[in-house]
C-alpha cells in the first residue's frame, strides 16, 4: 500500500531527535529551526517530558470521558495559572482543526448566529468549519461552504465596523500573529476594536492562538500584547511537544451544557500527561523568559542579513522576507547546511519557529549559514 502523496517530503529519513536537534538514518545532524509547523516547544525527547509519559503510560494511557480524569483537572489548573485564564473553562480535543471546529460552534451555541468574520492570508485548519474560515481556495472542496464567512483586510477598521452593521456577526476569528501567511500581526488597536465590536453587537471574539500561543510570542498567548481578552482561545501545536493534544479556553459567561461539544480521544490521561509535563518544563526552566532573550537576538541578527526586506514577527515566531523566492535558500540550508527551517504563502518569506529552548549559540549556526548562502 502507498502513501496518500499529499506533501512534498525532503528526501530525509528522520529517526530520533534530542533537544533544538534531530538526525536522520545515516546518523546525519540536522538543527531544527521549524519544530514540525511549530510543535516542537520544550525540545525533542526532553528527559522530563518522556519520564511523565512514560510513568502515565504504565498506569493508565486511556479511558472515555465517561469518567472522572483527574489529570485533566491538573492540566487545566496549571494552564490557567501560566496563561492568566484561571476563571476560563478548559475543554479537551486532539488537534488545532478540531479546536477551531470547537470555537466556532461554541459561539453559534451561545449566540443562535452563524456568519463568521475572518481574515485574508488566515489559516485555521482543514477540515469543515475551519477550513471554510480559512483563506485558500486551494484546500476547499465544494463540499467546505464559506459564504457564511466574510474574509477582511487587517486593521482595516472601516470594513470592520460595516461588517457588523451590515451582518448579525455570531464571531470574529483571528490569528493573533498570522503563521502560515508569513508572521503577519494586526494592529494592537485593531485588535481591541474587535473586542468591542464583539462585545457590543453579541458576538464572540475567538483567538486563535495554535501555532502563536503557549509563549512563542514572549507572552503565554501572543494576543496578551494588545491587553485583550477574547471569548475563546483556540490551542494546539505546542501544546503537546509532538502528542496530540489541544483545547479551547472557554469565557465564564458561556455556560456548559450537556451534548453541546464532546470527544472521544481528547483529554486522554496520556495527552494530559503530554500536556502537563510541557506546562511544568515552561514553568521550570524560564522558556517564556527565554524566548523573549533569544528571539530579541534572533530578530536582531537577521535584520543583519544581507537581501532582506523586512523580518516580522515577536519571540520565536519569526519571519524573513528577501527580495527573491526562498526555495533554493532552504534547499540549501537542509542538505548543505542541515538546518530546516520553514516556507509561507509568501514564497520571498522563511519562517521561523523553534523550540523555545534554543539558545544563541544555535542562531549564530543559522546566521553563519544563510549568510555563506548569500555570499556565494
């Protein structure tokens, strides 16, 4: 049997990873500088990380949600103590499409409205509803309707306001710091704006924070710069460190009801395990403080490099754009250099997003290498 061929793969056979590093087959060293679409928060295999999933693993990996599992009350109470959310209610899935699928039909609940206004350059995910918010007609099939959705421009604040005239809005969908796009950031004022309109017309205002959040920002949540609290905040990504697991933070005023959301796999006591351990290694090893050190020196360090035109983005979440497509660049840091980095819709844009345990010793290796790119 074959591989549904739905990705172009490098021709690199990854077997084991440890710390800001992974290796291939061949026992070839390759430095991550992506994290698998940002996944990878507390580095690979960390000893902490593997000893609470292991521990888990031989007392109980699963059971339904028909039962009380009280490591996903310990989740949820470190999460709100790191996040600030500690009046929110967590609820448990496996993916960041499942948590935005989630988001959205806890504002129709809460609301009895179903038009959804989103942004251009979004990426929330591929399966029904959030693909149908998400802004590429590539990855939608008839079958994903969006003429619910109304797609703006960022901190385009008079089409914002006509939307919610001229609409019965049920909720407004944002990344805080666009990823897929190419790190793109809406304006903090534009930001509070939604949370006003949303406010005053009825309407949810949901934070997608899957790839942003979990302190690749600099803050736990990357929408906490604008001094903003949203509704519901979509998590996934980095949550696990590469075990599935994601959420929803839910508003108080959004009360709970029976049917009204459900899961089979989510909030699993192994994912909990997952979960827990990435807040407890966050917490215990200063990696919010970190990020803010290193990618303030990684920012600086690539607005160094020659061919740029702009570098976005906050912590290490960041993005290079040059004046010419990136492709070959990152062909060549992988198999020259062995260092992946990551691509955008944007194709003169390199994303970056390691693991918040990177030092700068890591990004002068980076630096050293795209600049020797450059100058050949």
């Amino acid at each position: 049997m074959k591989l549904f061929d739905v990705y172009p793969l490098f021709n690199i056979n990854l077997i084991r990873g440890e710390s800001c590093y992974v290796y291939d087959d061949k026992n070839v060293k390759y430095l991550d500088f992506y994290g698998g679409h940002a996944v990878i928060s507390i580095g690979h295999a960390h000893q902490y990380y593997v000893k609470k999933i292991t521990e888990q693993l031989h007392q109980l990996s699963f059971y339904s949600n028909s039962v009380q599992i009280e490591i996903q009350q310990q989740l949820a109470n470190k999460l709100g103590q790191l996040s600030g959310y500690d009046d929110y209610n967590l609820f448990l899935c496996n993916s960041g499409a499942e948590a935005v699928e989630n988001a959205l039909k806890v504002a129709s609940f809460y609301n009895n409205k179903k038009k959804v206004i989103a942004f251009k350059g979004a990426f929330h995910g591929r399966t029904s509803g959030a693909v149908a918010v998400t802004d590429n007609p590539k990855i939608k099939p008839p079958i994903n309707d969006d003429s619910h959705v109304i797609f703006l421009d960022f901190n385009d604040e008079e089409s914002l306001q006509n939307a919610f005239l001229q609409n019965e809005i049920c909720a407004v969908i944002i990344e805080p710091i666009q990823g897929v796009n190419g790190i793109y950031e809406p304006n903090v004022d534009y930001l509070q704006l939604i949370q006003k309109l949303c406010n005053e017309n009825n309407a949810l205002f949901i934070a997608d924070e899957i790839q942003c959040g979990y302190g690749r920002s600099g803050k736990f949540f990357a929408h906490q710069f604008a001094n903003v609290q949203p509704d519901v905040i979509t998590m996934a990504k980095g949550m696990g460190n590469g075990f599935p697991i994601a959420g929803i933070l839910i508003h108080p005023k959004i009360a709970a009801k029976y049917g009204m959301l459900g899961t089979t796999f989510g909030g699993a006591p192994l994912a909990c395990a997952a979960g827990l351990a990435v807040l407890e290694v966050i917490e215990n090893e200063n990696l919010i403080e970190n990020t803010i050190k290193v990618g303030n020196y990684l920012i600086e360090q690539c607005k160094q490099l020659s061919n740029v035109i702009e570098v976005r983005g906050k912590g290490l979440m960041i993005g290079i754009e040059f004046d010419f497509p990136i492709k070959e660049l990152r062909d060549k840091l992988v198999y020259e250099h062995h260092i992946f980095v990551g691509n955008s819709n944007q194709p003169n844009t390199l994303r970056l997003l390691p693991s918040l345990t990177i030092t700068k010793t890591e990004v002068d290796i980076l630096i050293d290498a795209i600049s020797k790119i450059l100058t050949k």
